[in-house]
C-alpha cells in the first residue's frame, strides 16, 4: 500500500469516526450543507469495493458508516426533519 492510499485511508477512518461523534449531525443537515450525507459516504463504499472487484452491499457498507446497523441507528439517533431542512433539501436536490 502506497503512502498517499495510507494516508486516504487514515482520512477516512477519522471522517468516520467524527461523524460517529457528532450523531446529533443529522443527514439532512449534511445534505444541505455539504451536498453528502453518511448514506452517500455508503454508497461511495460499495463502488470503490466494485472498482476493485470486491462485493460488498449497501446495508454492509452502511453498518460500517454508521457504526451499527442502519435501522438500529436510525431508530437511536435518526429525528424527524423539520419543515425547513425538508424545504432547503427539495431546494437544493440535484435535478
């Protein structure tokens, strides 16, 4: 493993671990301000995994984002959005 693959990996980790810390950062508040969400950072998991010819699927992926499994997550931590965020989401969904 390279240095700089190192170094992305050690980024990772630390992204996760900070999002980990920070459960009162709700998904939709990282979509609309960010534009990703813990659910993208999911996504994005699963196809490095296919680009490097290694399966894995979504709710795997999501149990490492999330630390547990999703619905379990979600179930703890997961608020209703308010009427705002859901407004500022419709308002800045890519088309």
């Amino acid at each position: 493993m390279s240095t700089e693959t190192e170094i992305q990996a050690a980024v990772f980790r630390r992204l996760i671990e900070h999002l980990d810390s920070r459960k009162d950062a709700q998904n939709i508040d990282l979509m609309n301000l960010a534009g990703f969400c813990r659910n993208c950072l999911s996504k994005w998991y699963v196809t490095a995994a296919q680009d490097l010819g290694e399966e894995i699927s979504y709710e795997e992926a999501r149990e490492l984002v999330y630390g547990m499994p999703y619905g379990e997550w979600k179930d703890k931590f997961q608020l209703e959005a308010s009427m705002e965020q859901k407004k500022l989401f419709e308002k800045n969904k890519p088309v």
